[in-house]
C-alpha cells in the first residue's frame, strides 16, 4: 500500500509554499473540507492573474517566500480548463521556483496517466491526497497503487507522494469567544493566494469566505488575510505572527475528531 504521512514541527513551521488557487471547486463534498470547497464557486483562474502578487513575494523585499515553492491547488485542480497549460506558464514565469500540484486522483486511469504524462515536464512533485471514495472509484487499493506506481515511472522526474485521508477528520469550527492556543495547528503557514491578490494565513482562513454562517468571526479575524495588492508594506510582521487572531477562534488547532462525510458530487 502507497502511503506518505506528512510531518510538521510544533510551532516551529515553516512555510510550505504559496499554495495557488487555481479551481475552487472539487469532486469531493466533505462536510468538513478546510478550504470549504463543497461550498466555493465552480470558478478557475489563469496563471497569469497570479503573477503580479507572486512577483511581489518573490521580488527583492526581504521576506519568507523568496526561497519557496509554488504549489498549484484548490478545490481539484485538475477540474482546471487547461491545468496543463497553468503548470507551464507558471513555471515559464519562475523557472528558478519549483511548481507542484495537488490532486485527489479522481481522473486516474492507465490510458489517462499515459496522455497526461507528457503534459507534466514542468512539474516537480505531485501530491495525491487518498480519499476512499477516489480508492473505490479506481477499482479498490491495489489498482489505485498501480496507477501510482505507472505515474512514476512515465514521470521519474516528479516526486510523487501520497497522503491517506482517513473516514474521520479533523472537524474544524468557529466561536466568538477568544480561546488560548496551545499547540501548533497543522496547517498553520499554509498560505492560499487567491487571484485577486488576498494572501491567506491558512486554508480555514480562506475557506471561512465560503461560509457565511461565520461571517462575524471574518469581522473579528482581520489577520487571516495580507492584501498584496495594498503593497508589502507590514507584510514581515504579518507573515511572522503566530498565532494570528483567528487561531483564537478556531477549534480546527485543537485536533477535535469527528464523523467526516466524504461522498463524490
């Protein structure tokens, strides 16, 4: 069985990358998906409306992106009009950047990973998230381990890594009473760049746009997004903080488990 369990350091976290908004939407509905995507637009975007806040946070300011990479997520990706087409503008624009992409695999296939493969020479990693549903949809876990064990051999440049995600998750919610943080939440410096230039602390910070049952913890949670557009003026403080104010009103830090509905549209 192909598996990776991704690690984080307590309160010692670095940022992972600039995660890139490309698709809101995705195949999956989970009840309690970070970025909210069951209740996102079905909105993609191009490369090039990245590239004037990606050229900020790459730009000769000091700051923590300089030396990261670019990873391309959502929502699903690959639900993208032209990902293909995404991946090599972006890594044309940054050629010095590493370019990765996120996926919950639910397009694998012999035939699709043999005409997908040659569209991936930009790419330097992708990273499968495993959902049952994308298991049972394949044909059950041997089948889906062939399809990864066919994706790194047609591409032996890429890093290909595999993530479970169990039945039960990580429930995350919002109260207006400040709460003490404790520990490191695990996606905390996962920065979401949306394409009008909203630079998110985390992907519950982005994903609370989607919800607007917790639109008064928006009001009170100013932290969870940098405006690039605005400049980088204050954007080392920002960027350096943590935790941020909305860390007070998340429970998603604390690791509370709860039943995950995980179904395909």
């Amino acid at each position: 069985m192909i598996n990776k369990k991704n690690t984080n350091d307590q309160w010692g976290i670095k940022s992972a990358g600039v995660h890139i908004i490309a698709v809101e939407n995705c195949t999956n509905s989970c009840e309690f998906c970070s970025t909210s995507a069951p209740f996102a637009g079905k909105q993609s975007y191009s490369a090039s409306s990245f590239f004037p806040w990606l050229d900020r946070l790459f730009g000769d300011t000091p700051n923590p992106f300089k030396d990261t990479y670019i990873a391309i997520t959502g929502g699903e990706p690959f639900l993208h009009d032209n990902i293909f087409l995404f991946i090599d503008e972006m890594k044309k624009r940054y050629p010095l950047k590493k370019v990765g992409v996120t996926t919950n695999f639910y397009w694998a296939s012999e035939t699709k990973i043999r005409d997908v493969a040659p569209l991936l020479k930009s790419l330097g990693d992708i990273l499968i998230s495993k959902y049952p549903s994308t298991v049972s949809r394949i044909g059950g876990e041997e089948k889906f381990d062939e399809l990864v064990l066919l994706l790194k051999y047609l591409c032996p440049h890429l890093d290909v890594e595999v993530t479970p995600m169990i039945n039960t998750f990580i429930k995350w919610d919002f109260h207006t009473d400040r709460q003490a943080v404790l520990n490191a939440c695990c996606t905390a410096f996962c920065y979401m760049l949306k394409a009008d230039g909203k630079l998110f602390r985390c992907s519950l910070a982005y994903g609370l746009a989607h919800r607007p049952e917790y639109g008064a913890i928006q009001d009170l949670t100013p932290e969870r997004y940098f405006d690039l557009s605005k400049g980088l003026d204050g954007f080392s403080e920002w960027s350096s903080k943590y935790p941020i104010d909305l860390c007070q009103h998340c429970t998603f830090w604390k690791h509370e488990f709860s039943v995950w509905k995980n179904f395909s549209e």
